[in-house]
C-alpha cells in the first residue's frame, strides 16, 4: 500500500471515529442522570458564629426545624452537630417561614420568593427553581442572617448565612 | 468573544493555504445530512433533530454553508407532558486548513464560522412536581414562542470515502448573543442550538455528504 494511500485510510478513520465516541458519550449521560440529584432544589443554610471572620462553619448541638404551615409536622425532627441546614421551598407559594427550634430558643424565618419552573431532561422532568427576594427573622437567638446567593437550584451553594451568638449553649 | 470570532475570521481568510495553482479549480456543491440527530433519536426518543446541509465551494478552499433543519421534543410522561417544535438555520464560512495531496485531493480539515438563528413554539400542558414535604405541585405553560441568536466556531474533517461521497465530523463551540425575553421558562432544546444550559455550548455533528462538481 502507497503512504499516501495509508494517509487516506487513516484519515477515513479520523473522520469516521467521533462517530462512535458520540454515541458512548450519550449512553454515558443517560446512565449517569440521577433524577433526585437534578431536582434537588432546597435551600441552604450554613450557620457562623457571630463576630468570626474566618469563614467557619459553627456547629449547633441540637435543633428542630418546623414550617409556620404545617408546625404539627417537623422537616427535621431532631438534628444534632449542624452547621448546614437544607430547607424545602413551598413550590404553592411565593413565600414560607421556617421555625427553628434551638429548644432554649426559637426563632422564625421568613422567605419571599420567586418561583421558575425549569425542563431538567425527558426523564427527570420539571423542577422549580427560586430567586430569594427577601428574608427575615426574629432575633431571639439568631444574631443576623444575610442572603449569600439568591438563586436556589440544583447546585450545592449556600444561600443563606445565619450568624449566632458564640456565648450560648447551643454552641 | 465577539472580537476573537472575527479575528478568527479575519486570520483563516488571510491564510496562505496552498500553493497559487487555480487552474484545475472546480466549484463543487456538497449536500449533506446530519446524522447524528439520528443517533441521538435512537437514545433519546422523545428527540427527534433532523439537519440538511449545503455548501459551494465558490473559491479554492473557501466554503460558504447553510445547514437547516427541524426540531422536534414530545414527552408525555406520568409527571410530565412537554412539546416543542422548532425550524433553525446556521450560515457561514468555512475555510480548507489542510494542503490538498495528489491521493485524496477532496479530503478537508475546516475551521468554520457560523452565525445560528432558532425558532420554536413551546408548551407544557401538565407539570407535576413531587414534593414530600409540601405536598405535590401541580403546573402548565401555555404555548409560547421562544427565539435565539448565537455565533459559533469550529474545527471538522471531512473524508472522501467514495468517489464525490463523504463522512466528516464537525465540533463546534457556540455562543448565544440573544434570545426572547424570558416569560414561561428556557426551552428544554433551542433549535440548532441545543441543550439550552447556559450561553455557551458544545455539540459534535456527524455528516453524510455527497459532492456535485459544478464542471
């Protein structure tokens, strides 16, 4: 065979190979969709001690998490060492409030929102996101809170910082 | 990003690409067929992208092409019913950075631009969005009409396999510079565009081709 002939052949193969590369990339993308994941569309919370700069998370010993809504019903029911917190969004609402339970304190959250519904992929379906448009709280053990990132979807950013005192039990 | 599109252009005009010999030069039209729409309806049903191509080669290594084509997405699931249906077209340059050899003297290697515009209509008469805690979330979009803009470059090969018959692949970066306001929600797919997931994108095309010499 004439090397040009060779290059020919070699080209060929070159046009020809993404072909097949295309197709396992595909079936690779189908395989790995995990519905749960892509929908997951909670807010996050990570909670700091007031006055510390270095950006660590502070950790509450023990909480409970219940909505103004449904308060018979707890999101969470008793979580211990928490320093992030993910809080379901009322999809029939443009707005909700969260209780949280630091048993010698409570204090109430309040969100404004607004809701955008978004095609994920044929199989997983449809999932809200949200865009926090206000936020607030009583003060009764929480310092401050303040929105870091107001968009709410499927990423693992966190969207709100809750500042608490450092002096406290619950620390 | 738009500077570094038509520097591009500029540059992969102003190549000096093969020696000056214009005189076996024939113009030739090739058409075409995207199949890997095809492929990705065998994985994805619910998707069917159908694309025709043409190009002229109007000056030794210098291609203007037009690709065209439909879209289509029809899902109709437990918890969701979606469809859109959408036409596309993409025009531009595409520009011969490879030397022709006496073996394969149709062979090409193309740095192409492109400038897309889609179109389609979108609805989605039943969303129901599960939610354990809230309680389960019912929706619909009315029908609407979405369009967009977008710039792409790329890199490609086409072979000559048989005589005035070609398979090549095309890998393109994409750019979208406008699109419809916002009033429903993003389109799952933009026609011509793809996977609507942010401002840029990434597709591989596969291609039939068959050439028509024009002399």
């Amino acid at each position: 065979m004439k090397r040009s002939q060779a290059a020919g052949w070699l080209f060929t193969f070159r046009a020809m190979l993404p072909l097949a590369a295309c197709m396992l990339f595909l079936h690779a993308c189908q395989d790995d969709e995990l519905c749960e994941d892509v929908r997951a569309n909670s807010l996050r919370i990570g909670f700091y001690q007031a006055g510390d700069d270095t950006g660590q998370w502070a950790l509450v010993d023990s909480m409970r998490v219940f909505t103004l809504t449904y308060p018979q019903v707890p999101v969470y029911d008793m979580l211990q060492n928490v320093s992030v917190l993910e809080l379901p969004l009322n999809p029939h609402s443009g707005g909700c409030a969260f209780i949280l339970d630091f048993f010698h304190h409570r204090d109430t959250l309040w969100l404004q929102y607004l809701r955008e519904t978004h095609f994920m992929s044929v199989e997983c379906g449809f999932t809200l996101f949200f865009d926090i448009e206000e936020l607030t709280h009583t003060s009764w053990h929480i310092q401050s809170a303040t929105v870091v990132n107001k968009h709410v979807s499927n990423t693992l950013d966190e969207h709100v910082k809750v500042f608490l005192p450092a002096d406290n039990g619950g620390l | 990003m738009l500077r570094y599109f038509f520097l591009l252009t500029m540059v992969a005009y102003s190549l000096p690409l093969l020696p000056a010999n214009d005189t076996l030069f024939a113009p030739s039209i090739r058409v075409g067929l995207d199949v890997s729409g095809l492929a990705r309806h065998l994985l994805e049903p619910e998707v069917m992208d159908s694309e025709l191509s043409v190009d002229i080669e109007w000056r030794k290594n210098h291609f203007l092409a037009l690709e065209a084509g439909l879209v289509s997405v029809n899902v109709d699931k437990e918890s969701h019913r979606y469809q859109s249906d959408g036409f596309f077209f993409r025009l531009g340059p595409d520009f011969n950075v490879l030397g022709r050899g006496d073996h394969n003297p149709n062979d090409l290697v193309l740095l192409s631009f492109r400038y897309g515009y889609g179109r389609l209509k979108q609805e989605a008469p039943f969303i129901l969005i599960s939610d354990p805690y809230w309680g389960d979330f019912e929706d619909a979009l009315d029908s609407e009409s979405y369009q967009a803009h977008w710039l792409e470059a790329g890199l490609g090969l086409k072979a000559e396999v048989f005589r005035h018959f070609f398979v090549g692949w095309a890998l393109r970066g994409r750019l979208l510079v406008a699109r419809s306001s916002r009033t429903g929600m993003d389109p799952y797919i933009i026609s011509g565009y793809g996977k609507h997931s942010g401002s840029t994108n990434l597709m591989l095309h596969y291609h039939l081709m068959y050439r028509i010499p024009l002399r």
